[in-house]
C-alpha cells in the first residue's frame, strides 16, 4: 500500500482522539455508556489505533535517515525508565493545571509532588516516550511518527497553559507561586504512595521490555 496505510492511520488516529470528546457527541456517548464506560472504551479505541499507526509506520516504505548504533538502545532504554516513572508518579493524582488530574480539589501545593517540577508530567512522559524511540528508528515514517507526538508533547504544554490560565483566572498564577514555594526537594503527596508509584513505574518499565518483543518483534535489549 506504499503510505497510504500510514496516512490513513493517521487520518483515524487524530478523528478517534478528536471526535469522540467534542460536544454533543461526547454527552451523548456517556449517556448510552456511562461515564467510566466512555473512559474504558475512549481509552481501548485510542491504544488500538495508536498500535495500527505504529504497526502501519513498520509497514510503510523504508527511507533511511541515519544509521542504528548502539548507543543509541541505551539512551532509549533509559529514557523509557524515565518516562515510566514520571507517569507512575502523575496519573491519577491532583493537578489542576494540566489534563488527567484527579481529584484536583485535593490539590496541596505543599505537597505538590511531582507537579512541582512540571506542571505537565504526562506530556513530559509523552515527550521522553517519543524521542527516545526517534533515535533507534531512524527512518522516514518512525520519524514522522515519534517527531510528530513529541512536538505535540512540546507544544501542548503551552496550548494547556494558556487555556487553564482562561479557566481559572488569577487562580492559576496564585496557586503556582504557592506551588514553587518551599524546599527544594517537592514534597509527595503521600511519602508511602509515592514509593509506591515509583515501584508501579518500575514494573511498567519492567513488562514493557518483556512484551515489546512479542508485541512489536523488536526486543529493545538487542
């Protein structure tokens, strides 16, 4: 199919991760699934097109840019331990100035943890996901693929930013000065939970060397 399998994936990908969350069609989606039905089902439509739009850039035709050395599966390896720790420590916690924060009324900017170092954890992890995996796969479509997330990464801080900063107000600039306050080393939110998320993130790392393999026919340990 040359890259009409890959433009197509793309095509998909940004329709199912665009439509699907705009009015009305997300209020109704929720009303025939539920809310946490929505989320179970937005969540498996979105990782199954993210993995055709990666099966389909393995697919399309090879033009090489650089060439693999070895180095570069380190960099990507520990690159990947990063990004799996930083989202093990910002999913499903309080964080009112990015998307996927929860429980955002909770928010200690005491003891912001993790949002203390960035006000978007999970776009960081996005970012680290995507340009670790540019530099072992040096060819056309990997790098239109991972060079696409990682500016959407990049710049998605900023697009973020700037509508919170529409929704909250002066809100937002007072509780980030209160956030930046105190030692140096951000305090958790809770000392044993963030032990715990950084051991989650460990086993991620973990499963993710395990089943890469299997999953993509690529081992990342060569």
């Amino acid at each position: 199919m040359g890259w009409s399998e890959f433009a197509i994936a793309w095509i998909v990908f940004f329709l199912t991760h665009s439509l699907p969350i705009r009015p009305p069609l997300r209020p109704r989606l929720q009303a025939v699934l539920g809310r946490r039905g929505f989320t179970v089902a937005y969540s498996a439509l979105s990782l199954g097109v993210l993995g055709w739009l990666i099966g389909a850039a393995g697919r399309a035709p090879f033009v090489p840019l650089w060439d693999w050395a070895p180095w570069q599966a380190r960099v990507t390896m520990a690159m990947m331990l990063a990004a799996c720790l930083v989202l093990a420590l910002a999913i499903g916690r309080p964080n009112p100035f990015s998307f996927g924060g929860a429980r955002n009324a909770r928010f200690d900017p005491a003891r912001a943890g993790i949002v203390r170092l960035t006000r978007h954890p999970i776009l960081l992890a996005l970012g680290f996901w995507a340009v670790a995996h540019i530099l072992p796969n040096g060819d056309l479509a990997h790098v239109l693929l991972f060079g696409t997330f990682a500016a959407f990464a990049a710049l998605g801080t900023r697009l973020v930013d700037r509508r919170r900063k529409r929704e909250m107000g002066a809100e937002w600039q007072l509780l980030r000065n209160a956030t930046m306050q105190g030692p140096a080393v951000p305090r958790p939110e809770s000392p044993g939970w963030a032990l715990v998320r950084l051991a989650a993130g460990g086993a991620l790392y973990a499963g993710l060397l395990l089943l890469h393999p299997l999953v993509f026919g690529v081992s990342p340990l060569g």
